[in-house]
C-alpha cells in the first residue's frame, strides 16, 4: 500500500504524540516506584545508624514493628502487620481453631485467672474453675508474666501435656494438673433453640469457617424437628469475619441469584458481586434479625442484605458501620499484611462504612461521612433506606443503660468474685432458664462488696470535681461555694441506697456470673434470653401478622437519622483484657 505525503506526515504525529505519552505515563509510574525505593533506603540507612549509634541497646524488631504499625495506622485500624509470632492468633480469628487447653484467661490485679473455661474441652475436663489463679504454668511462674505470655505458654502442640498450678480460693493448698493440649474449635453458634411454641432462635458469634454450616445445621434441626415457624437470629456484639460466609448465611434465606453484597477497590479486576448459588432452605418463614453497635462487618452484610432484600425485620440498636474489606498478603519470613483493598456494597447498592479513613483531619482524626455525602437508595419494594452509618433497624429498641454502680462493680471483678465464691460454696443449682437468685443471696452479696472496701465515684461526681478545680483554678468557687457544696450534697451516692434503687440490674448482671460457673456459655445465653428486650420485642413483631408485614410498606423511610444510639450493654473495658488459651 503506498501513503502520500499527508498521510506519512499524520501517521508520524500520531506516532510520536503516542511515544510521548508512553513516556509520560512511564514516567509517573516510575517516579512513584522510585519515591518508594528512595524513602525504603532512607528507612534502612535510619534504623542502620540508630543500632550502631543509639546510646542504649535497641531491639530492631520491636523498632521496626513499632514503626510499621504506627504507619498502618494511620490508614485505617484494619490494615495491619501480622508477625510470625501472632500467626496462630490470626488462624484462630479466621477458624476459630487453635491448639490449647480450652480456657479464656485474663488479668486480675497482679494475677492471671481463669476468666471461662469452654465446656467439654481439657481444661474443664481437667477441673479448672473460672477464678482458679494461675500460680505456674510450663513450670514457669506467672508472677511478672502478661496475660499474653500466659496464653502463649498454655497454647501449643496438640496432644502434648502442659503442667500447670494454680491456687483456688477457699482452698488453703495449691493444685497441680497436668493437662493434655487439644485443638480448640469454638463453636460459631453457640446456642440454639425454641423461643416458644412456634420461634426459633440462633446466636452467631462470629463468622469463622464453616459457620454458615453450623447456621445451616441449627435452622434445619429447628424447622424439620422442633416445629419452627418462626426464626430469630441473633447477631448482637458479633464483630464479623470471613465475608463468603456472610454470603453462604443469607443464601440460606434468599432464592438462588439473589445479589448479596458487591465489593468495589482501586484493583478493578478485584472488583466482585457475590450472589446466592446455591437453592435456599427457606425464602418465606417470618424472620427476625437482632443487632446493636456491637455488629459489625459480616454481620452488617447479613442484616443489610437480609434487610434491602425484604427478607427479614431487623431489630435493635443502629450497627458499628464497617464497610470495609481486607485482604491477606503473604510477606516475606512468614508474615503477612492484612490490607484493606475495597469497600462492600449491599443490595440496594448503599455502603454502611461510618467513617471516612481516605480524609482525615488536619488533627489527624476521621469524622462520620458528612451529611452532604448521604445518599437514599430503596429496598427491593421499595422502602427508603441511607448509607454511611451503618445498618438502621426498622424497629429501634432503646436499652436501659447501665448504672455507674453495675459498670464499677463489673469492672472491679465484684460480680466475678462473689460468683467464684459462691460456686465454691454450693456444688449445683436450678437449671440455667429456672436459676432466680434470691433476696438472701443479694445480701450476701452486697455484704461482701463492702468487705472489700469498694468504692466508686458516678460519671456525675466525676464531672462535678472536675467542675469544682476548674472554677477554683478560675477563681469562681469561693462566689458559689454555699451552691456547690449543696449540689454536691445532692448528686452524692450512698452504697446502701444505690444497691436497693438498681437491684433488679445488679441481681441480673451476678445471675449471669453465677449460671456461667454451672452451665458455661450455652447456660449464661439460655439464662439470658428470659428477660431479653430485644428477643421479647422480636417475638411480638413476628406473632403478629400485620405487624411483621407492615414493616414492609413501600415508601416507608428507614429512620435518616444516622446520629450514633450508643450501645447500652456492658463491655469490658480497657484493662479487662481476655485471652485464649
């Protein structure tokens, strides 16, 4: 073919503007791999120089982990390094399995205790009793150890034996055991069974491997054997796990093809819609879902969906708001990077992310997704939904909050004393649904509160001292001091008062204690569910017919109030840290 001399002369532009461009895109991307190979040299360069010259001895590793989980963090908090050390910690929060005796430990003052040990694994067979102290453990005393190298010692090979003393209060000798490792498998649902006559009910814990099977297995057992019509599934406090069983869960209840939950990331081909492939068990039984600030992740994919495709009512207290998704990345010398890499979009194409990481403020701090950025989006028939904070129950339940006295008393292991105490004292009670603790019991317990000179200060006095210094500080105090000395008069408390005003609350935060020393975790959930607001409200809505199916009237809005309900249960706090072991 021959060119005149206008089409060479086009062909030779469009050829060079192409190489140009070639170029300049060559460029950007090899100016960044170039900032990145020159800010790594100036990294290794720095830790150099600071082993050689440092006036003290430093650990490099403990220095270079330190650095990279400062500098992850200020990512976001679910990009994060995972050394060799913590590998069996990561195994277990995906599995749910590790090798150990079977026990949650914690610290208690200077000692580590059994927190709870798990029914039917070794250290239960073995006899060891929530309270028991751990003296030794591997032939190691524990005296100056953290709960974390304690675990670290308790856990190890299957099948091998740990040596461990302990000293049980009320006994004056010490106990030695010799417990034989097992690989642990926590059990993702950890109760089920009849409500009532016609409701079931499922508690998921966390979505580790395989839990959409154990979902599965309890539901089926319900309905073809208990004569289920009705379905409860509770996901309060379930802080998720692996998305594809979140996807296996639902498919349970939606028809085959049903869009689930779509992921959306910088990696285009990454990008994924996960549908139902499966046939469902059941598309038409009434369902519940509860939830409160406690679920988050895969929970809030499972409420979402369930939600936006109007498969079940959701109940309870608006959710965490993690609509982020991670990724594992192998690292050299057996690490790994737990990455961020999208975000999950459910069904009605709304993401629950609360926060916004990728913008922080000059501070450093996130904010909530602005209001400017909150957008509607509609359920499968209809009903009006919004993202950017989390899952919104349609029937919102306003949980009595706690006192100061039951969170002070939680917190100084008052409830988990009296209980070791008194599981020492008496070998059986009632069954978990009949156990009723009685008047003469809250005495004694009240009783040996005050044996162990407890004391404790409200969030309202708290504020007022802080009130006091400050206007003393400015000079105020002495103008208003007949007031204050009044007010404080007013807001103080006074044990024997406070014990009679929330007895109730008290009586059933220790009947929780005291059922776990006897029915482990499976009793303290059955003792529980009696007097549940958020089962009872549950189980109106599904009796009713009308009820149940008003809740999906098109056009209904599903509260645009996106202002955080904050979560009314109690939480250990900062300090009350468990372990696995």
């Amino acid at each position: 073919m021959k060119y005149n001399r206008k089409q060479k002369t086009g062909l030779s532009i469009a050829a060079g503007l192409l190489v140009v461009l070639l170029i300049l895109t060559g460029f950007n991307r090899d100016e960044k791999l170039f900032l990145v190979d020159k800010n790594l040299d100036i990294y290794y360069t720095l830790v150099r120089e600071l082993n050689l010259f440092y006036v003290d001895d430093i650990n490099p590793t403990d220095l270079v982990k330190t650095s990279i989980d400062e500098m992850l963090e200020s990512l976001d908090p679910y990009t994060t390094y995972i050394p060799e050390s913590d590998m069996e910690d990561f195994k277990f929060m995906t599995t749910g399995e590790y090798a150990g005796i079977g026990a949650m430990i914690t610290k208690h003052g200077d000692q580590v205790v059994i927190s709870e040990p798990y029914e039917g694994f070794p250290a239960q067979k073995a006899g060891l009793k929530a309270g028991d102290i751990l003296l030794e453990v591997a032939g190691k005393s524990t005296k100056s150890m953290s709960v974390e190298d304690v675990s670290n010692l308790l856990k190890g090979p299957a099948n091998k034996v740990v040596d461990v003393k302990i000293e049980r209060p009320g006994q004056k000798k010490n106990l030695e055991l010799a417990i034989v490792r097992e690989k642990i498998q926590i059990d993702a649902v950890p109760y089920y069974g009849m409500l009532d006559d016609e409701t079931g009910y499922i508690r998921l814990s966390n979505f580790t491997q395989n839990c959409a099977n154990e979902v599965k297995k309890a539901f089926v057992e319900l309905k073809e054997q208990q004569g289920a019509k009705k379905l409860v599934l509770d996901l309060r406090s379930n802080p998720g796990g692996l998305l594809m069983e979140s996807v296996e869960i639902v498919n349970l209840f939606v028809p085959k093809g049903s869009e689930v939950v779509s992921t959306k990331g910088k990696v285009k081909q990454w990008d994924k819609t996960y549908t139902a492939t499966e046939n469902p068990i059941d598309t038409l039984m009434p369902m519940a879902v509860l939830v409160n600030q406690g679920s988050a992740s895969a929970s809030e994919i499972v409420a979402g969906a369930l939600q936006d495709l109007d498969r079940a009512v959701i109940v309870g207290t608006r959710t965490f708001g993690k609509g982020l998704v991670q990724t594992t990345r192998d690292l050299s010398y057996n690490t790994k990077l737990k990455v961020t890499t999208a975000k999950y979009y459910i069904p009605s194409g709304r993401c629950i992310q609360a926060l916004d990481y990728s913008h922080r403020n000059e501070d450093g701090s996130v904010g909530n997704v602005p209001d400017s950025l909150i957008s509607e989006f509609t359920t499968k028939k209809g009903r009006k939904v919004y993202d950017g904070g989390g899952i919104v129950p349609d029937i919102k339940i306003d949980l009595d909050r706690l006192s100061s006295l039951s969170i002070n008393l939680a917190r100084k292991f008052m409830f988990f004393d009296y209980a070791t105490k008194f599981a020492n004292e008496h070998e059986s009670i009632a069954s978990a649904e009949e156990f009723e603790l009685n008047d003469e019991t809250f005495s004694d317990f009240k009783a040996f509160v005050k044996e162990r000179q407890f004391s404790y200060q409200s969030e309202t006095e708290k504020v007022f001292k802080e009130l006091m210094e400050t206007a003393k500080e400015e000079k105020y105090f002495d103008v208003a001091q007949v007031e204050f000395e009044q007010l404080k008069v007013k807001i103080g408390h006074e044990l024997d008062q406070d014990f009679e005003s929330f007895k109730d609350e008290l009586k059933e935060m220790l009947t929780d204690e005291i059922v776990t020393r006897y029915y482990y975790q499976k009793g303290a959930i059955k003792s529980a569910i009696q007097d549940d607001k958020g089962i009872e409200k549950a189980k109106e809505t599904l009796k009713d017919p009308n009820a149940f199916s008003s809740v999906f009237t098109k056009g209904r809005i599903i509260s645009s109030n996106l202002v955080a309900q904050p979560d009314n249960e109690w939480v250990p706090q900062p300090g009350l840290v468990l372990y696995e072991a």
